[in-house]
C-alpha cells in the first residue's frame, strides 16, 4: 500500500490485507498511516499473523481484525494482555489460533480464560497449548462458558485426567459448539493412553449435546475417529436432517420437534447453505420458525385444524379472535416438547 495516491476506489466494501510479524516497524506505521490519511479504517479487514503488542497498540483500534495468531510464548503477561485485547474488546475477530509454551508467565494463563470467557465474535478458536493440567483445566472451563465459538480445534495439548474430565463437561455445557478437533502428540503422557480416554469420555458426553455434530480425535498412532464417539454423532447428524425437512414444509411430529430443538443451531442453517444462499437460508429459517408458532396447538395435537373458543360474556376478546402475529408471538414462548402424549 502507498502513501501516494490520486482517488480512494469507494465501490469496494471490504479489502482484506495480510499482516506479518516480520514487517519492520516503519512500514507497519506506514501502512497505518496510509488507512488513516484516506480514511477507508472502516473497510479494512486485517488477517494479522503473530504480531507484536506494538503493532497491536498502533492498529489493533484503527482496523477490523478478520483473524488473528498469537504467539505468547515471549511476552511477559502486560503484553499478553495487549495481544488479546482484540478478542473482547469489540473488533469482530471472527478466527484466531492461540500458541503458549511451557513456562506459563504469571496470570497469563487465565489472561487467556478471560478472553475466551468474554469474546462476543469469535467463530473458529485453534489452541496449541503445551501447558500445565491446571493451566488447561482453566481455558476448558472458559470455553465451557462461551457462547460464540462454533469451530474448536486442539492441538500440541496435553490432556490428563482433569483436563480429559473438563473437556468432557465443556463438550456437554457449551450448546454453541458444533465442530470439535483434538490431534494428539505427547509421548510423556503416552498417545494411546490420551487416544482412549478421551473417546471414552467423549463418547459419553456427545450424545447430552444435541448440537455437535462433528467431532475428530486423532494422534499419530491412530488416524482415525473412535467408533463409539461416530455411533454418538449419527443421531445428532439425524436431528439436523430432520429439522432441515421441516424447513422444507414437512410437518411430521419428529421434524418438527427436531426443528424446535435445533432452530437456533448453526448446524441447521450450514446445512440450507448447501443449495442455497445464506441469505435464503435465514429466511427460509425464519419462515419455518414462524409456521412453527402459528400452528404450535395442530403439532401440540390440541386442534386439527383451528382453535374455536366459546364466547364469553361481556365481549371478552377470545384467542381466536386475535390477529394471527398476535397468537403467533404469543406461541413462540411454547416449547411443543413440554406437550405430552396421551
């Protein structure tokens, strides 16, 4: 990018620039310098790779971070605390990896759980933490309590029994997960043992969340996924199906409590994105949504086809006589699971 220019092109919405550790910082303040004179901050998405806390500090507020990788492994926990500053500050990052080695500084260990904790944007987190149990324990937990990340990917991570323990609950809590990578490589606390142990929990804990539908777990012993934890996968993958037919008009009870439970899920919208776009996919989701509630009492099994009430005296309004939006938005708050069958 040059300093010297003769028009800015305002037909672009979005220029995506890439960003290196090994830019000297003169030509960072440069590139700065240059967003700011031509005033286009607001159209800039940066994919910055292990930049340094200064450049952080200069640019971090100027643009939008698209993603971001972080190395912390050298910082001291005051410049930690300024790498992460993107993650829950607002900036929209949507990806971003996170690299710690062992010694973990003081604190930066749950500088890191926080960001986690408090992200708002974040979409795909990939973790490469080669830290204590303790440490991990603690981003595990975090994650446990995130609501925006729908992609995790593990790597370079030791899991013993607390942080295989954490991970279980985490997968069982967090109902915004719906894609889980774990490659495993730690001869100390030896592949297999790690290989089976988190099968073995996992395979528990996927079928109490409904919403993950992709789980991976491999070393370098064994490329291949646990068949216990794929027999758990199948039924959540079965949920999806069946709410993406409801989406497409079927009215079987199955569908339709599948489509309830899942309408919120990301899973159901990636799977309408398949053969339309993503615009028509959240309006066709939000068609369904809407069928759902106007005819909440015909998929309870109250009415067949309409609710007739009785008059009442005094020219009460009946809820019959209410504007279908009306009866709609009131059903909305009705979870057809709660109905029994008699």
């Amino acid at each position: 990018m040059s300093a010297s220019y003769e028009q800015v092109n305002s037909t672009l919405e979005t220029i995506v620039i890439d960003l290196y550790s090994g830019m000297q910082v003169p030509d960072l303040c440069t590139v700065f310098d240059t967003i700011r004179e031509i005033g286009v901050s607001s159209r800039i998405r940066v994919d910055w790779f292990y930049p340094c806390p200064s450049d952080i500090s200069q640019g971090g507020r100027l643009c939008r971070i698209n993603r971001i990788f972080l190395d912390l492994a050298k910082y001291s926990s005051e410049d930690v605390a300024t790498l992460l500053e993107p993650l829950s500050s607002g900036n929209d990052v949507i990806s971003a990896c996170i690299r710690g080695n062992s010694p973990v500084q003081d604190g930066v260990d749950q500088q890191v759980a926080d960001a986690i904790r408090k992200t708002k944007s974040l979409r795909q987190l990939t973790l490469m933490l080669d830290w204590p149990e303790k440490s991990i324990v603690n981003v595990m937990r975090s994650l446990e309590q995130n609501r925006s990340v729908r992609a995790l990917m593990i790597e370079k991570t030791s899991f013993r029994t607390r942080a295989i323990k954490a991970l279980a609950r985490l997968v069982v809590e967090n109902r915004m997960l719906n894609t889980l990578f774990l490659y495993l490589e730690d001869e100390d606390c030896g592949e297999s043992f790690q290989y089976l142990a988190v099968c073995r929990e996992l395979a528990e804990a996927v079928p109490r969340n409904r919403f993950l539908t992709t789980v991976g777990v491999n070393s370098e012993d064994v490329d291949r996924n646990s068949m216990i934890i794929l027999d758990a996968l199948r039924r959540n993958s079965m949920l999806v199906n069946e709410a993406v037919n409801f989406v497409h008009g079927s009215n079987d009870r199955n569908h339709v409590l599948a489509f309830e439970t899942l309408q919120y899920s990301r899973t159901v919208f990636e799977s309408l994105c398949l053969d339309v776009s993503g615009a028509r996919a959240k309006e066709e989701i939000d068609k369904a949504r809407r069928r759902l509630a106007v005819n909440y009492f015909i998929f309870a099994g109250v009415v067949k086809a309409k609710i007739v009430c009785h008059p009442r005296p005094k020219r009460k309004t009946t809820f019959d006589k209410l504007g279908k939006d009306v009866r709609a938005h009131i059903c909305s708050y009705l979870i057809l699971a709660d109905v029994l069958d008699i």
